[in-house]
C-alpha cells in the first residue's frame, strides 16, 4: 500500500492543532483555577471557620503589669522565697503594689484536674519526677516538693505549698484585685481542656471581666472559643514556632523525630500558618483580641498595626527597666518576672 506524504502531513498537523488548542485551554483552566477558584476556597473556608469575637471589653487588659509565673522580689530573701507558679507566689503578688495580674501555665493531669506549672515533663520543677504531669493524678502530683533554683535543694517550709490547681488559683484570686493571665499549654486533650475552662468561667463568673486565656497552640483558643465567645484569648507568638517545639522537646524524655527536626518544607510550612496567625486577619479567624508577644519581636510598625486593628499586644518577658517605660508608654501590657514597683517617671 503506497503512502500518500500530504495525507500524513496533513493529517499530522491537524492532530497537533487540536492537541495544542486542548493544551491550550487545559493551561488557561488551571490559570483560571489558581487565580480565581483556590483564592475564593480560601475565602469562603476562613469566614466559614472564623469564630466569633469577644462580645465584652477588652480594655480592662490593656496597659497593666502582669507577674510572670506569680513574679518573684527584686532582691530575694530567706522570708521572701518561694517557688513559682505556687499559691505562695499568688498571696505575694496579690500584696505587691505594682502588680494587676498573674500568669500561670495550666496542663490535665491524669484524672483531668487542671494543674498550674509551667513544665509539662517535671524532672526540673520537683524532686525526683523524671515524670509528666499527664501521667499523674492529682492527688500524686500533691505529693511532690518543688525544687529550689540551685536544682538540688527542696523547699520545705511552711508557706511552700503543694502544686495548686488551677480552680484553687480562682478561688484565691476571687477576694483580690488581681486579674488573670491562664496560659494554657494542654496539647493532648484540647476538647476536654475547653471544656474545664467554660466551666470554670461558668461557676465563677467573675472571671469574664478578669481572665483570659492564652495559648501558642491555636486549637486550644479555637476549642474555647467555639464553647464560649464570652472568654477573652491572646495568641502566643513566637516567631519559627518549630524551633521553640524542638528545642522543649528536647528538654523531656520525647525529643522531636528526626522527620520533623530536618523537614525544612514541613516546618516552613507550620512556621507560615502561625505568623498568618498572628496577623490581626489571623486573630479575627481565631476571635481572638489580645496577642502576646516576645519583647525582642515587638517595634514600633508592629504596635501601630496592631492598635489600628484594636488589638491589645502583650509583651513577655520584660526585666529591663528602660524597655518596660517604653512598652507602657505605648499602652502594651507587661509581663514580667520583678519589674513591679517602680517609678514610671524616674
């Protein structure tokens, strides 16, 4: 059979015709999908999943000193020394001029009690327990004795007590003037750590014009918001989120997997999603109204974006003199270890 040349040619370039017009209208498709269909996904998705903003004042937060971890004094003495985040730090707060608010950091025990502590993995905190607090109960965890600084000494005076929970926190800081700061660092039981805290606003609910919660992880305000869009919640941010889980986690007997620890695309990723976050755009998804902040990230540019959007900024933790008048100068909220009692105009 003789094979006709113009009919191959022919015929050939009609089949590249049309497969490059399909190809063609395949690229503008995809155009078309990236430009238009995935912004609008993403649009309808963050309205669709924002939560609520706080329906109250959030004023009451703005521009006051808050004792990290209870605070500590200045000049520590025998009669003045206790450990942190313990009601002995609380009743020394609550009797220091300077001081609004406390911060404490509230993790579940084993039987679900909201305990106060600022480590999970408690080896640093308490003498002999290579353990976490998830794995005791509260009545065990009253069992322990806190470690002094040095890291080998105990405490073991009257006024030193046993780890408090978060709900005998309440109880105390309801006769005072103290407002309070709940950072919650639950990671595991988010839904039930919600739930504990609506609860407890619900029993006591003084704590709607004189608490809120904070947390670096978002689902833990996202949990509470949904429950509750009268509880205030501050985002805590800190810049390369991956790094600061990393280096914690290498603190505990569950370091980071190597997977995580050399994924620069995946952390690159994470670290994106929480620096989105932490835009006012990203605090309305969470319906959140403060945000806290590391003293090192905060400027100028930063402060005036965050007060065009209404947003109060938290700035943690600041122990030097100068940086706290300025910081208080331009209305943020101060959380600090000892700098109470000082003249603003020295």
């Amino acid at each position: 059979m003789e094979i006709d040349l113009r009919f191959l040619i022919i015929n050939s370039l009609t089949i590249v015709v049309l497969v490059s017009s399909l190809f063609l209208i395949a690229s503008y498709v995809v155009i078309i999908f990236l430009i238009l269909i995935i912004p609008l996904t993403m649009f309808v998705l963050y309205y669709y999943f924002s939560l609520p903003q706080y329906r109250r004042s959030v004023n009451q937060f703005k521009n006051i000193t808050i004792a990290h971890r209870g605070g500590q004094p200045l000049m520590p003495s025998n009669e003045n020394d206790f450990p942190e985040n313990t009601m002995a730090a609380y009743r020394w707060a609550s009797t220091t001029n300077g001081i609004d608010g406390i911060e404490l950091d509230v993790w579940l025990s084993r039987d679900d009690i909201p305990m106060i502590s600022h480590d999970g993995y408690l080896e640093h905190t308490f003498a002999n327990c290579p353990q976490f607090i998830s794995s005791l109960t509260c009545s065990e965890l009253k069992q322990l004795k806190y470690l002094k600084k040095n890291k080998r000494d105990v405490y073991d005076h009257i006024g030193c007590e046993t780890i408090p929970t978060l709900e005998e926190v309440i109880i105390f800081i309801q006769s005072t003037k103290l407002k309070l700061m709940i950072e919650i660092k639950e990671i595991h039981k988010k839904k039930e750590m919600a739930k504990i805290i609506n609860d407890l606003f619900e029993r006591y609910p003084f704590l709607y014009d004189r608490a809120y919660c904070a947390a670096f992880h978002p689902s833990n305000l996202y949990e509470i918001r949904r429950l509750n869009s009268s509880i205030a919640t501050a985002f805590l941010f800190v810049s390369n989120i991956t790094t600061y889980i990393i280096r914690n986690a290498n603190k505990t007997p569950h370091p980071s997997s190597t997977f995580f620890i050399q994924n620069v695309i995946l952390r690159w990723i994470i670290d994106s999603f929480f620096l989105f976050l932490s835009k006012p755009i990203g605090l309305r998804f969470l319906g959140a109204n403060l945000i806290c902040i590391e003293r090192r990230e905060i400027s100028q540019n930063l402060l005036d974006t965050y007060n065009n959007a209404q947003i109060i900024v938290c700035a943690w933790c600041v122990n030097e003199t100068e940086e706290r008048r300025w910081l208080k100068t331009n209305g943020v909220t101060v959380i600090t270890d000892t700098l109470f009692n000082i003249d603003e105009k020295s």
